[in-house]
C-alpha cells in the first residue's frame, strides 16, 4: 500500500487543498488523453491527499501501485554512493509516478517526495496494467511518456559533456524552468515549489560551493532572484545564451 495518503488537514495551498478541476500540460500523460481515455484511467483506484514533505513512495521497497497526480509537485531523489541525496527528476499535475515499478515489478529506483500539497489517484498494479491492456490509447501514452523520461535522463548526461559547472547549472535551470516554471511575462518565470541548493548542485553534477558561486553571479547579473518557496527567472533569453552558446 501507498504511504502517508490522508483526509484531511496537513499542509494546504493559501488556506485549502488543491483545487477538484485541473488544466493538465498537453505534454503530461493526462494532458494528451482523449477525454474517454482520460476518464476511464482517472476511473481507477482511490483518491488520496498529501501534506508537503510527504514520502509517497520509498527507493528500493518492494511496492507496485502507480500514483496519477491530479495537482501539486514531487521530486524524485536517489541516495548516492557517498550517502547524499540526487534530485532525479520532478513531476507535477498530469504525470504519473510509480509506473516503472508497475510494469516490471522490480523495486523502486527513486524516493518520491511532495514539495506542497498534492491530490492523486492511488492505482494498484493489477487495475493500471489492466487498464493498459483494455485502452490501447492509454497504453500508447504510458509507453510514450516512459520513452520520454528515458530519453531526458539520456539527452541530460549527454548535453553536459564537456561543460563547465556554470554552463551546467544554467543548463539545469533553464531546463527546470522551461518545464516545470510558470511565465510571468514575456522573459520572466518563476518555479512556485521549494528547490534546494544542494538538489540543484546535484543536477547540475556539480560541487554546493560551485553552484552558490555561480549561484551568486546569476543574481548579481540580475538573471534569477529568489524568494520563499519560489524562484524567478529575470531573463530567459540571458540564461539560454549562457547554458546553449
């Protein structure tokens, strides 16, 4: 069983828990589902709440069920050798988490953790490949939204050969940004969830110190700034000449 899910209370959004109706990115699974597909999939399993900071799913236990998030943000992190923890990826309303496991059955690679309030339906392994096996539509999305986090963590370890941890780093947010950031104007966003020096150094493959050095020069540069909970991207078009050119 999933971890944590509750009915009430914790942490809420401004007072409340995430909103009943969403608009999903055309690009998450949920998103580029026909309506029927969509309904049919978001039929399944039960509907869970968690607080911010919430473990939902552990690296390395031996749980199967799949996660659809409905609204809110989770990062997946992994330990690593030296016994630090990798920011992997983020995953926001629209996506799914746990799948991997689902479909092989083999443990969890990554520990997922919400960064604010999250709604989600919880979906046992048997009912998600089940609904696989009915809805070739369904089907086609899942596999393509696997194909395409496989080919990020690929396309990330290959962008960053050669790089130097600036270049890196602007990489990393431009990135992050660009999928995950809110536009607030024409050469402005903002990421609205919590994103940690140490998470961003390990991203951008590089040391803390380095990343709060160049960290540092951003600011100054009045590319990004940063305030609680959010970071803000001043200029777009400055940050992607200094990770692209």
């Amino acid at each position: 069983m999933h971890t944590g899910a509750v009915a009430g209370g914790g942490h809420r959004r401004n007072g409340r828990w995430p909103r009943e109706s969403w608009a999903w990115p055309s690009a998450s699974v949920l998103g580029g589902l026909t309506p029927a597909a969509r309904g049919r999939l978001l039929a399944l399993g039960s509907l869970a709440r968690y607080p911010t900071g919430r473990v939902v799913i552990r690296e390395a236990e031996e749980t199967t069920f799949v996660l659809v998030l409905l609204d809110g943000v989770v990062k997946a992190t992994a330990r690593t050798d030296d016994h630090r923890d990798a920011l992997l990826a983020v995953r926001m309303g629209g996506d799914l988490v746990g799948e991997f496991a689902a479909v092989d059955g083999r443990p969890r690679s990554a520990t997922v953790t919400t960064c604010g309030a999250v709604v989600a339906r919880v979906v046992t392994r048997a009912d998600f490949l089940g609904c696989m096996r009915q809805e070739p539509g369904i089907a086609q999305a899942v596999n393509a939204s696997i194909v395409a986090k496989l080919r990020v963590a690929t396309s990330h370890r290959v962008d960053f050969t050669g790089c130097d941890a600036p270049t890196r780093l602007a990489r990393v947010l431009y990135q992050v940004i660009m999928t995950y950031g809110e536009r607030t104007g024409a050469d402005r966003a903002v990421i609205r969830w919590p994103i940690t020096q140490p998470e961003l150094a390990t991203l951008a493959g590089a040391a803390e110190p380095t990343v709060q050095k160049a960290l540092r020069r951003l600011r100054e540069a009045g590319v990004v700034s940063t305030g609680y909970r959010t970071f803000w991207v001043e200029n777009l078009t400055e940050l992607r000449r200094l990770a692209f050119t």
